[in-house]
C-alpha cells in the first residue's frame, strides 16, 4: 500500500497531499470504488451533500476496514442552505448520513455572490468547528475578494480553498492569494478534460522521459506546485495509477512547460465564482 505525505493546515491539522474524488460515483458501484480506494491507501475522501453519495461514503468507510481516525472526510455546503440556521442543520444531517460523529473538513460549495449569504454561512461553520461537529472548514471555488471578506467579518481564515485547477486553467493567481493567506490549495477535476490531456503532446512527452503516464504527469505537476489534487477513478488500475506519484519529480523546465498550457478560456464549463449559482 502506497504511503500518501501529509499537508498541515493552518490550525494544526493534517490533510493528505492527494485525496479521492467521488462525483459522480454512488449507489453499490459508488461504494465498491471508494472501498477499494481505501483500500490502496487514499486517506483523503472528497464528497458533498450535492453529490448525493454522502451515504456510500459512509457506507465505504465502514466496510473498508481502515481505521477511523486515519480517514480524512470531506462535504460542502451547498448554496442553498447558506442561511445561518440552515447552513448548521445541513451540517448535522451529513453527519447523519455518513453515520460519523464528526467530520474532518467541511467548506461551502460556492459563494452564490449574487445572494450574499456566504459571511453568514461561514459562521456556521466557524461556530460547529468551536462545538466540534467539524475539525477543519474551508470553502470552495472563492476568489481573494471573497475569502478576504469572511476573514474580515469573522476572523477566521479558511484552512482549505478547493478550486478547478488544472494545466488548462492552473490559477496563478489564486494560488499565490491561498498561499498569502495560508490557505492550502486543493485541486477539483484536476485532471482537467482526461481524455483531452492524455492526448496532450507536452504531457506525453513529459510522460514518455519518465516511463509514466500523462496523468502521473499531471499529479506530480500539481503535488510539486504545493496543491492537494482530488482524482476521481472507478477502476483499481486508474486509482492505483493516480497514486503512483510519489517516486519521481519533474524538472524546472517541464514544470514550466506544463503552466504554459493554461488558456484564458480554460475552465471546463461556464462556473465563474463571481456569476456562478449552485444550488
């Protein structure tokens, strides 16, 4: 089993460098995968109360015989329950889906700016962090301005800010924000457009001088940049592969060749955090 290094937060805790992403993944099939991620050593399980699987995440750690406190579990908050009073009742009935008594790191999904209530929401989060429902809080998809306004209305800064983030679209600028703050940067799809980067000449050829696949390539990218990626993989094979990246380092000049992909139309769909709803 492949031994993952750990990333501390900024309030103590620790989070492994790469972690396990489950959307779309659900039902017996969705729990089967997430079993057998567990079991080739993924520490670090991504999910959210918009995923609807909180269930076979659950359902996974208990089958997958890890023990409990090795296991890092991730949900979101989704935008419409940012309301103070919701926003902690959606946190309590994750928890009793996923049958745990705490969860380790909880951010909300996306600031819905348009709304406003995201302040509010963070401090739902930042008072069950105080009561211990949650270890760690963090969001999700929020630009400096947004991040700048919760720290300065609670006083509390993010331990985590999950974002897309990929060799197309590889957010120089919110990492440095993240970075100045403190915050650790996680890495959603990021992988980007998978069967787009596989076909990637920069990557393959990166990949080709390492005896490694373009995807390994891209992980290794992202761990050496100081980001935590959330790979998403039904298949052993894919999971195990996903893993394997702990063995080998690119140089300045590859680093530098892969940031150079990165386009200004980027994203993978229409979900700029300052238009962008979820609900």
């Amino acid at each position: 089993m492949i031994q993952i290094p750990a990333r501390v937060l900024n309030d103590g805790h620790a989070l492994p460098a790469i972690g396990f992403g489950t959307y779309p993944l659900g039902g017996p099939e969705g729990v089967e995968a997430m079993v057998g991620a567990l079991r080739q050593g993924y520490r670090l399980i991504d999910s959210a109360v918009n995923y609807e699987n909180e269930g076979a995440v659950g359902e996974a750690i208990r089958r997958a015989g890890v023990p409990r406190e090795e296991i890092v579990v991730t949900s979101k908050l989704p935008g419409r329950h940012h309301a103070y009073a919701e926003a902690r009742t959606c946190v309590h009935e994750s928890l009793y889906r996923m049958r745990l008594d705490q969860i380790d790191l909880y951010l909300i999904h996306w600031p819905n700016p348009s709304v406003d209530r995201y302040v509010e929401a963070w401090q739902a989060l930042v008072d069950l962090q105080r009561d211990g429902v949650l270890r760690s809080i963090g969001v999700s998809n929020f630009l400096p301005d947004h991040l700048d306004r919760i720290i300065a209305e609670t006083g509390v800064t993010p331990a985590v800010n999950q974002v897309e983030l990929h060799p197309y679209f590889p957010q120089e600028r919110q990492r440095a924000v993240d970075a100045e703050r403190g915050i650790l940067t996680e890495s959603w799809s990021p992988l980007g457009r998978a069967e787009e980067i596989m076909h990637d000449q920069v990557l393959a050829g990166i990949a080709q001088a390492h005896g490694r696949t373009p995807a390994q390539v891209v992980l290794r990218w992202q761990l050496q940049l100081g980001n935590v990626p959330l790979p998403k993989a039904a298949s052993a094979s894919r999971q195990l592969e996903n893993l394997t990246v702990f063995d080998f380092e690119l140089d300045a000049e590859q680093m530098a060749s892969i940031a150079a992909l990165g386009r200004t139309d980027g994203r993978l769909f229409d979900a700029d955090p300052a238009t962008h709803e979820e609900f």
